[in-house]
C-alpha cells in the first residue's frame, strides 16, 4: 500500500500459487501440446484424488517441442567434418578429432586406422540424421502413477517427468531417437541411493521408498505402437469390428517391476544400490514392445489403477461397455466417458465407505481412424 497526493491507493500483487497448484499445473498437459499425426487421433486426461497427485501424462509432441531440422542439421555436419583430417597445429574441433589425436600416440598406429575410425563416426552421424527424420512422423506419450496420492506422489511424479526430459536432450542428440539405455538411466533415478541414504542416517526398520510405474510408447500413423513398461497396467487393445477388448498375448510383452525396484546386475553402480532384486541383463531392443492398431476404429487404451487395476473382470467389461457405446465417438469424447464411470465409481466407494479404493485416474486414447 502507498499514500498518494489524492488519497490512499492500494498496490497488489498476484498471489503465489502454492506447491499443490504448482505440481498439478506442470504435470497436466494442454491440447494444444497433442501431436497430429495422419490417420491417428489422441487424447488423455487425468483427475486426482485430491487437489494434485501422483498421475502423470503427457504427449511427447516431436516436431514442437524439439527443433529437428536443426538437429539434422548438425548431424550432418558433423557427419561432413568427422571425414576431414584436422588441419596442422590447429586445436581439435570436436570429439573425433580428439579421439585421433589420443590413437596417434597408440603402438601400431597408422593414418589407415585414422581414417576408418572417421568413416564410421561419420556414418554413425548419417543414421542419427536418419532416425531424426523420423520424428516427424512419430509421437510419444508418456504415463506415470507415483504410489499413493497427493503432493508427495505429485513430487515424485515431477521427479520422473524432469529426469525424462533432461535425459531425452542428450538421447536425441546422440543417437536421433529413444533407446533402451535412455530407460535404464530413468529407472536407476528412482533407485535409492546405498551411500545417499547412509549419509541420511537410514533407518535399516523403514521400508518407505519412492515407486513409480511408467509406460512410454511412441505411435506412427501405421498404428504401431512400441512402448516400454515398468510395473504399469498393460495397453488394452478395442477392436471396433468386434465391440471387445482383444486378447494382445500380454505373456509377449515386456514388463519390468516399477522404477527403481530393479537394478541390471551386469551395471557397474548395481552394489550403489538397494535393489529387489538383480535383473538377468540390461534392456535391449527385444524389451521394446509392439502392438498395431490393424482396423479403422481400434483404440489403444492406456490408463492408471485409479480407473482400472489390469486385473479385475467385472472393472474390465463394464470399461468394455463405454467403449462399445462411445467407439464412434472422437478419442476427447471416449476419454471423458471412460474418467466418467471411474468418478461414478467412486461415489459408489463413498456410499460404501470404502474411500481408500479411490485413487488418481488417467485415461488415454489412441484411435486410428
């Protein structure tokens, strides 16, 4: 407030959100984030228990949210300059220049050995620039359920969504497109720590960690869908032709235990770790899942437990029946319908007091049109 020759005026400024308002708003996607791609359409919401939560959704829209032709670009380049032999005297201008400087002072070195390790460097930079290309037609959509609900599964929702984020940058980068190392790298973020936790004073009786499940997947307008799961529901395939939920053979499909819970025992932080149990192997590409949308019409349903648990039957077949009557319906309208029987669901829970069955709900569609 300040005092003015005319009288007293009043100065306001905007109120601070506070962290609840925060979290909710930066894990909620806009519609105007959603990827268009020819023949594909989807849409995804998400509503929490309380006011934030620990659901998490959001559409990895390539062609806005990153700069491909400028990532081609420098692929290329580098692709160029990688075959050129550095000029004499003249400081290496990037990482290959340095790596032929190091072999120069190697046992048996030869100008031979120089130049075929530029070779492939360089083509290694022609693959990045193919696989960039392929961003533009391609679309992610990333999903997470932080255990529990409220501002403490919100924060560890956040934490995977900028741990992915800060990751996808170098990943792009470095190899044009998401690979299974990208995934092992986001799920050691969400292991616990053996020597952080010691520095805490680690209770050896306290059990409480952060868990998260994750199902990432990318959709091409051929209606193909590769994803990653850990610990998450599986997809759920609707045939339009049909009316019903198609058996996809979910034994085929990859599932890891939720991020953290697991730790590849041939990675060298795996002792830096408390770990369920030692996975057999890293991930490799036969961990990437695949399921096509074969028909006009077919839906791709993605969703958390707070809608459906993967397991139940009856949950399943009454889902079945608001897919079967909305199936013409735009993905946007499918996706309400679908969050409206879980809300009403809810009620039911209350009725029932049985308050605790309720949790976030995510619902997401993919429909191929």
């Amino acid at each position: 407030m300040f005092v003015s020759g005319r009288g007293l005026s009043m100065v306001t400024t905007p109120t601070e959100p506070n962290i609840g308002e925060y979290l909710r708003k930066r894990l909620m996607p806009v519609e105007g984030a959603i990827p268009m791609l020819a023949g594909i359409e989807m849409y995804g919401n998400s509503i929490p228990a309380e006011g934030v939560g620990g659901d998490l959704f959001e559409y990895i829209n390539f062609q806005q949210r990153y700069n491909i032709d400028a990532r081609i670009a420098v692929a290329l380049k580098l692709a160029a300059e990688y075959l050129e032999p550095l000029p004499k005297g003249q400081v290496p201008r990037n990482s290959v220049d340095a790596h032929v400087q190091w072999l120069k002072t190697r046992p048996g070195y030869t100008p031979a050995v120089a130049a075929e390790y530029r070779k492939a460097k360089s083509s290694e930079q022609i693959r990045v620039a193919e696989d960039l290309q392929e961003l533009y037609t391609t679309a992610g959509v990333l999903l997470v359920d932080a255990q529990g609900h409220g501002i403490i599964s919100a924060k560890i929702a956040s934490t995977v969504h900028d741990t992915f984020h800060a990751l996808i940058l170098s990943e792009l980068d470095q190899n044009g497109k998401t690979t299974p190392e990208f995934f092992e790298k986001i799920n050691l973020r969400l292991a616990q720590s053996v020597t952080a936790r010691n520095a805490l004073g680690r209770d050896p009786n306290d059990s409480s960690r952060e868990i998260a499940t994750m199902v990432y997947g990318e959709i091409r307008p051929s209606g193909n869908f590769r994803f990653v799961n850990f610990g998450h529901p599986p997809p759920l395939v609707f045939s339009a032709e049909f009316g019903k939920f198609m058996d996809i053979g979910k034994s085929r499909m990859a599932r890891f235990l939720p991020l953290g819970l697991e730790i590849p025992e041939d990675h060298p932080d795996r002792n830096k770790y408390f770990s369920m149990r030692l996975r057999k192997r890293r991930m490799d590409s036969s961990d990437v899942s695949e399921i096509t949308l074969m028909s006009r019409g077919d839906i791709l349903f993605l969703y958390s437990d707070g809608v459906y648990d993967g397991s139940d039957d009856e949950t399943r077949a009454q889902i079945e029946r608001v897919m079967e009557e909305n199936k013409d319906k735009s993905a946007k309208e499918i996706c309400n319908a679908i969050l409206q029987f879980a809300v009403a669901r809810d009620e039911r829970f209350r009725q029932e007091d049985e308050s605790d069955l309720i949790d976030d709900k995510t619902a997401f569609i993919i429909k191929r049109q």
